[in-house]
C-alpha cells in the first residue's frame, strides 16, 4: 500500500468532507491513533490507512504532524506528514479533519501500541484478522449493519473492500469473464455479494449463456454487466431465499438472455408465463438445485433445459424436414450425438397429440466458438418428426440455401454421420464440404451441459 507524505487536494476533494475544525499542536500526542487518505493513486482510488502520531512541529500558524502506518506492507511502514492550518473558534473535543486526515481518537497510547489497562475496540483489531476473520464472519448483512453504524464502520467496510470480495465469489464460482457488474452504490454491492454468496453451483451455465450470446441477446457480448435493475430484480431476500439454487441464478441474469424471472402473487413467472415444481418427485431423478419443472404445458428435465428451449429460434434456418413414417421418431430418438448440450421436454397439458421438444447444439457454447449451431427437434408420436438446423454463421457469399453455411453443414455431418438422411433427407447432402481451415473451426467440440429427459 502506497501513503503519501500529504494528500492532494483533488484526493480531498472526492472524500466525504466533514466539518472543518482547527488544529491544536497540543491536542496531538504521541501514539494517537489517526486515519490518512493516500495519494499516490489514480483518482476516485485513493484508500484510507491507519497511522499512529509520531511527533508534532510549529510552522507558522499550522502544525505538521508525523505519522507512521500501522500496518507493515512488504516489510516497511510508510511515513505520512500533514500540514494542518491553526484556526479560531475550534472544539478541543470535535474531530479534526482537513485534507484526508482524521483524528479518529484522542486517548494516548504509548509507542510500542500496548493495551496494557485498555478495553480492546472494534477497529483496534489487526487488519488481517478483522478482514480474513471478523467480516467473514458478520456476512454482506453484517457488514451491511456495521457500514452504516459509524464513520470508522463506512470506511472499513468501504466499496474497495465488498467490490474485491464480489470478485472473489465470482472467481470460485467459475463466472470470471461471464459475469461482472457496474455498480456504484455500496448498498447494491453488499446485496450483490449477498446474491453471489447464496447462489450455490453454476456449472451448466456457462454453455447457455454463451449460445445466448452468439444470438445477440444481452447485448451479444461477454461478460455480462450487471447492474442496479438486475440486483433489484431478484426480489426481497426471503424470495430469493426461497428459491432454488437454478431459480436465484436465473433471476439474477434472466434479463440478459431476454427472460426475466418475477415471482407474482406466490408465482414464478418467466418471461410473463407461469413456471411451476411439480409436487410429485422421482427420487432418482429430482435435482434440488435444478430441478424438473413445467412451462407452458412441456416438462422439462431441468430449469436450464428450460432456458436453452427458450432459445431455439435463434439464427437462420438452415434447413428444415419433416417426416411421417412409421418408427420414425423411434429411430430418431436413438440416434447418439458427440455433443450434449441439450434440452428436453415432454408434452403434459392438454395438446391434441403427446410430443417431445429436443433442443442440441452442435456449436456456440465454448470460448472459441464464433458463431452458434443447433438442431431442433419436435417428435409427435407415434411416427413424425418435425427436424430444424439454425445458424449464426455469417453466410458465404455468391451460395443459395444450405450452401451458404458450410461450417454448419460440416458440423451436422460430423455429429450425425450417415444419419444425416434421417433428419434431413437430402438437403444436405449435396452441400460441398467445408475448406480444411472451416473443417478445422467447425470440429473443435462442444462442451457437455445440464441434459437428461423428464419422466
């Protein structure tokens, strides 16, 4: 941590300023405990350390105080001097403040920093221990509480300190590059760190957002920017409490995959339809982080499978068949792909005939993945299936149908083989094959996600 020998005054000038006292050499005795402001900082960063008052010394109607840091940074306490004006009129009892200095307590204490006889204070605890230990322990509602108890409690719970913990959860969630925020307040970052804190895995998460990504929703870039709306969007506590694990993570970034999450009357509504957890559960398949769920008369396998149905108009269509055969759907329902970032659901309302909706996606859900491919597949029983390919790669120029998107009909082929004909026919087969460079972008593999089939 660098200290500065005296704060400027543009560091000044972005603290919150106090009441203007005079300064009293004799008022400042030795090992007095004081807060400095740095300097040595970019703007709007300057930081408040602790310092104890060496000694004091007369300049002409000021008085230049001696401090050294209390806390040792890479084996050395920095020195700080500040020239402090003498002005008329002061309180010997109010506290002294003037460029990023603070008089924070008055009592004296002898230079090795003993407690010898005097009742240990909050703040007097070692740094390290108030920030590995203590404020882990208060929680972002402790540390809510103690921001707001005092001046000493803002500046020790400041927004440097809750931003480097959201950081932190953001890291071992494995959502650093996914997930970031644009937040000002200290009272929407302690909520974030809250929301961040309570909610649970994200593995899974990942692969969607990114093919929602590749769509242009959100913006069409990563990571995604949270802000004020999204913190405010996941409700009051005790709903976000109540919610499960995939629930708290979808209300929290719903918004940016074009589905918002908002509980109505005791109801979970996505995107404006009600999306409810059936009672009835299969112990072998009931997830209660992510559990079965049904949305708009489908069940579905998961919350995520619901999501990445919620994506599967997206791009071009590429090509699209549909059979009436006998076994048809059987064969099609067998059919084993490399890539299984999938989403499942089953028809439960009332529908003039029972189908299924599989969502696959071929491409789009790694980091170096330029665009998005998926398939499509709606199965009417007992023998029809309706097959669609969709894209987001950018078309070839001077090619018709299909043949305008040659990376996507080299990943179809790769994943389905011969089986190609079975969803397709011949649409895509007489599509010339992909340059080596294309074939090479098109065969790096796709991630396996949350999938399963609801029964």
């Amino acid at each position: 941590m660098a200290a500065a020998a005296a704060s400027s005054s543009s560091a000044a000038a972005d603290l919150p300023q106090q009441q203007t006292l005079p300064s009293s050499h004799e008022r400042y005795k030795k090992g007095t405990r004081v807060w400095m402001v740095t300097n040595k900082r970019e703007k709007g960063k300057q930081e408040w350390v602790t310092a104890a008052m060496a000694r004091t010394e007369d300049v002409g109607g000021a008085t230049k105080v001696y401090m050294t840091e209390k806390e040792m940074v890479d084996g050395r306490r920095e020195q700080l001097v500040v020239v402090v004006p003498d002005m008329a009129k002061t309180s010997p009892h109010g506290p002294q403040v003037h460029e990023g200095f603070t008089l924070v307590e008055s009592a004296h204490r002898d230079q090795n920093d003993s407690n010898t006889g005097q009742q240990l204070r909050l703040f007097d605890l070692p740094s390290d221990v108030e920030r590995d230990v203590f404020f882990p322990l208060l929680g972002p509602g402790g540390l809510s509480h103690l921001h707001s108890t005092c001046a000493l409690g803002s500046r020790r719970v400041s927004v440097a300190y809750v931003k480097t913990q959201i950081d932190a959860e953001l890291a071992a969630k494995g959502l650093k590059g996914i997930i970031s925020y644009e937040l000002a307040s200290i009272g929407h970052l302690l909520r974030l760190l809250y929301i961040i804190q309570k909610s649970g895995e994200w593995e899974g998460w990942e692969p969607i957002i990114r093919v929602a990504k590749h769509q242009g929703r959100g913006g069409g870039k990563l990571p995604i920017y949270l802000d004020s709306g999204d913190v405010e969007g996941v409700g009051s506590r005790w709903v976000y409490d109540s919610r499960c694990e995939a629930l708290r993570q979808l209300s929290l970034i719903g918004r940016h995959l074009g589905m918002a999450l908002r509980r109505v009357k005791g109801e979970e509504l996505l995107g404006g339809h009600p999306l409810t957890i059936p009672t009835r559960r299969r112990r072998d398949r009931f997830d209660r982080a992510n559990p079965v769920c049904v949305y708009q008369d489908y069940e579905f396998a998961s919350i995520r499978d619901v999501v990445l149905d919620n994506l599967r108009y997206g791009g071009t269509n590429v090509a699209f068949h549909n059979v009436v055969q006998q076994g048809h759907l059987t064969r099609c329902n067998r059919l084993r792909f490399k890539l299984h970032t999938t989403s499942t659901g089953h028809s439960v309302g009332q529908l003039m005939r029972q189908h299924e909706g599989r969502v696959i996606v071929l491409h789009g859900d790694q980091p170096d993945h330029s665009f998005k491919a998926h398939l499509h597949i709606i199965g009417l029983y007992p023998d029809s299936v309706f097959a669609n390919l969709y894209t987001t790669e950018r078309p070839a120029a001077g090619q018709s149908g299909a043949a305008r998107f040659p990376q996507t009909v080299q990943l179809v082929r790769q994943q389905l083989g011969t089986d190609v004909q079975l969803l397709f026919g011949n649409q895509l087969v007489a599509v010339p094959s992909a340059g080596p460079a294309t074939a090479a972008a098109a065969a790096t593999p796709s991630s396996s996600a949350a999938a399963g089939v609801a029964e």
